[in-house]
C-alpha cells in the first residue's frame, strides 16, 4: 500500500492536471474565469482555484463544464480517474469549499482555536492530540492542510470574519510553553486585522447562548447564510433557513455576552504579561 504521503502527492498533482485541462478548454471556448463562473453562479475565484489545482473539480460541475465546452466527457472522464482523496474527510470537503468562498464567517469555539488563527506549532500540537494517534507525515499534511485554508484571510479583499472563543480555550497549553506564548501573539496581532472581531467569552458569565456547543455561520457570494457544526465523528452542514436563523440569534447573543476588542485586546495583554 502507497503511503499517505504519496497519496498525497498524486492527489495534488492529479487536481494540477485536471485544472490545467479546465483551463485549456475555457480558453479554447473563449471564456475568461469570470464569465464562466457566472454561468454557473460560483464565484470567479472557485474557477481560479480549480485550474490553479487548489481545490478539487467536482463531477456535477465537470458534467456541467462537459456540456457547455463542448468537450465530449473530457472533464468528467478526468475527475472520474482522479486518485482519492486522503487528507479531508469526505464530510468537511463541502464545509471547506464554501468556506473558501465566503464573504463572511462568523465563528463560536469552545475546544481549541479556530483554524483560521492557530499558528502552524499549535496546529502540530493538535494533531498530535489526536486518538487513534497519526504518524508523522500524516500530522505535517495535515499541518499544511490548515495552514493552506488561513489564506482567505489574507486576500486582497478577505472575508468579514468574527470569532468568539471561551476563555478556557486560551488557558489549554497544547505543544507546550513556547508554543502557548507564541499562539497568544498569534492572536494579539490578528485582534487588530482590518476586517476581523475576535472576542474572548470569559469565564464566570451567568448566561451562556452555545452550551449545546461550538458553530460556524457562513455567508456566501450568492448572500445564502449557511451553518456549520462538528461532532467527534462527522459534521453537519445546515442549509434549513429556520436551523441556521436559531444559531445566527445564538451568535448575536454571544456577541453581547463576549467582551468587546478593546477588553478583548486587554486580556490577551495580561496573559502574554504572566508569561
């Protein structure tokens, strides 16, 4: 059996292949990224990741692209001999597709830091947190995997982003001291990004609006609001506007339960103060 490393590598190299493939047949049929996407209502930037192999074609689209380029099953011919995918489970490959193309993400943790803020040590030292325990290169692929979606936040136009985190959260030492010290700097210096709130939900509050557990709100270019929710074992991605409407009302209340930046800033203060 190949080793996942490898897996790996053919799985990146095969999404190379297959949106360079795109790529010639777009420009064959005279489309620019831009008037393909809108007619297939994604975003321009979705096309850019496919033919740049950053993201996966997906066969609904390849047969959709087929069709439209005329390129008798060329596409869906290619998606359908790509190697599997090893890295992301099947059940978040939807939930990282519309985070890349969010215009906003609004996010409660109460476990550890949002992936968007972790740094890549503590990212390491949450992987290898992990039961059944992974190898090494599995950890650092799964590192790269992490570190690769906190990009968004660094585009030219990024999405609007907010996150709440409980205060016990920043007191878990995962990976150790130098790599508790240096994820709190991590955080110090992104509470002050254009565009970003991160608010800490401190301990001792009377009222608390997520005890049933930490979410994710997603608003996408089309203006739908999705939600996002993990179990130990697998994820929901909710689409029902009355499900995502009672967890858009949670996280406002949060919002008012939360410290605001400036006390947010503050805490963050103290604690790198105590280290």
């Amino acid at each position: 059996m190949s080793s996942p490393k490898r897996r790996s590598r053919r799985n990146a190299s095969a999404m190379r292949m297959v949106g360079a493939l795109l790529a010639v047949h777009r420009e064959a049929a005279g489309y620019t990224q831009r008037s393909l996407a809108e007619r297939f209502v994604i975003g321009e930037e979705a096309i850019a990741s496919i033919e740049q192999g950053r993201r996966p074609l997906k066969m609904d689209l390849a047969v959709q692209l087929d069709e439209l380029l005329g390129t008798n099953r060329t596409l869906e011919t290619a998606v359908d001999n790509m190697p599997e995918v090893d890295l992301v489970p099947r059940w978040a490959e939807e939930y990282l597709d519309c985070e890349r193309e969010a215009i906003a993400i609004s996010s409660y943790q109460n476990q550890v830091l949002p992936g968007q803020l972790q740094t890549e040590a503590y990212a390491r030292a949450v992987f290898r947190s992990r039961i059944p325990v992974l190898d090494a290169d599995e950890i650092e692929q799964y590192v790269a995997k992490r570190i690769e979606r906190q990009e968004i936040l660094h585009r030219k136009v990024p999405p609007t982003t907010s996150f709440v985190i409980w205060e016990a959260v920043l007191h878990d030492q995962l990976g150790g001291q130098e790599v508790y010290v240096e994820q709190l700097s991590r955080l110090r210096e992104y509470a002050e990004l254009p565009g970003l709130a991160l608010q800490i939900l401190p301990f001792g509050r009377t009222a608390h609006s997520a005890l049933d557990g930490p979410f994710v709100l997603l608003d996408t270019p089309e203006h739908q609001r999705l939600a996002y929710t993990e179990t130990q074992r697998g994820s929901h991605l909710i689409a029902d506007p009355d499900e995502v409407a009672i967890l858009t009302q949670r996280c406002a209340m949060l919002r008012t339960q939360a410290l605001n930046a400036e006390e947010t800033e503050g805490l963050l203060d103290r604690l790198l103060g105590e280290q």
